[in-house]
C-alpha cells in the first residue's frame, strides 16, 4: 500500500485548514450577530422604559416602585437577555461539532487523496460519524474537567447576573439613560469577549482532536488491512 506523498499530503492539509478557518468565521460572524441583537433590544427596550417613568431623564425605583412595574422591569430585561443566549449556545455548539467532523473527515480524505492509492483510497472510502460520536468528541473536556454546555450555561447565567445587577444598581442610583445604555453596552461587550473565548478555545482544541482521531483511524485501518 502506497505512503501518502508529504507534499501532496501538505497540500490537502493546507487545504483543509482553510475549510476549517472558514467554518470559525461564518460561526464568529452568527456569535457577533446575535451579540448585536441583544445590544439593540435592551438599548430599545430600556428607552422605551425611560421615555414611559422616566423623571427629568433619571429613572428610579422609587418611581417604578410606585408605578408597580419594578419586577415587571426586570423580568423583561432577563427576558431579553435569555432570549438570545441559547441561540449563542447553539451557534457556538454547532461551531465545535462541525469543526470535530470537518477535521475527522477532512484528515481521511486528504491521506487518502495524497497516497494516490486506489487500494487506500477504499480503504477508507464513505467515512461517517455518528451524531453520538461527534457531539462525545465536541463537548467532552478533559483539560478543564467542564463539558461545553456546562461551561455554556455557566456563562449566560453570568451574564443574566450582570446586566440585572447592572440594572437594578443602576435603577437605585436614578441613573440616566446615556448612563445605563452605556453600562448595558459594557457588560454585552464584556460577555461577548468571553463567548467568542470559549467558541475559539473549543473549536481549536476539538480540530486538533478530529486530526488526531483520524490519525489513529487510519493506521488502524491500515495495520487492519495489512494483517489479512
């Protein structure tokens, strides 16, 4: 059976790493999108609020106290603010999942490709993964002893945290509405970074584990056949 040519295979790993570094960008693009999405709905919901109770452009608990609308109030900021961090979540685990089957595959192929071995070419033809193989290899992390949705659910009930601390200190402190848009804006933005932290940590630890995963599958294959 023939040895993969090192150019050839170089080659193909070239350009595998670009499918790979395509498939990060588009998932960053959706995580930064959503982010967006979230920073426009508070900043339109909260001028909404302070257009409504407002006194002199300071809102204060007393006034939304006194109104009956305080916990109405909060519950639509943490409303707001889950309604988009599953979507982040999801983006984030269908980033790591991918990139895990891109490189298990891609990896396959490329050997494959770059023998120019018919015999090894079938070898190792039609490689699939199960759903089940693919999401074990993704969400499992035995560097930080966390599986991803752990460390996912971890993050939005931080951020769920921030911004109503933000908000209810702010509300205590008759901030105005430049004032809070501005602290909102703060804690999105700090959330943000952290989210795209942890979707380029795990895509890049996963990638690494799809090449090697496939490494392991292919000499495997490949003793397998040798014996018979």
């Amino acid at each position: 059976m023939a040895i993969p040519s090192r150019t050839k295979l170089a080659e193909y790993f070239a350009q595998l790493q670009r499918i790979e570094e395509t498939r990060s960008k588009k998932a960053e693009r959706e995580i930064r999108k959503l982010y967006k999405e979230m920073l426009t709905d508070l900043q339109s919901f909260l001028g909404v609020e302070y257009a409504k109770y407002a006194d002199d452009d300071a809102l204060t608990y007393a006034t939304l106290a006194q109104k009956g609308e305080y916990a109405r109030f909060l519950e639509q900021v943490q409303a707001k603010v889950n309604g988009i961090t599953p979507k982040v979540n999801r983006a984030i685990t269908s980033a790591v999942q991918e990139t895990y089957r891109t490189a298990y595959e891609g990896m396959v192929q490329a050997v494959s490709k770059a023998a120019n071995d018919e015999e090894l070419a079938k070898l190792l033809n039609g490689i699939h993964l199960t759903q089940a193989q693919v999401v074990k290899a993704a969400v499992n992390n035995p560097v930080a002893k966390l599986t991803l949705p752990t460390t996912l659910e971890k993050s939005r009930k931080q951020i769920v945290y921030n911004i109503k601390n933000t908000v209810t200190v702010g509300i205590m402190n008759g901030d105005r509405m430049s004032t809070m848009a501005r602290k909102i804006k703060n804690d999105v933005e700090q959330n943000y970074r952290k989210a795209m932290l942890i979707a380029r940590t795990e895509v890049h630890r996963v990638r690494e584990t799809g090449h090697n995963d496939a490494t392991t599958f292919i000499d495997k294959k490949i003793a397998e056949a040798e014996s018979e």
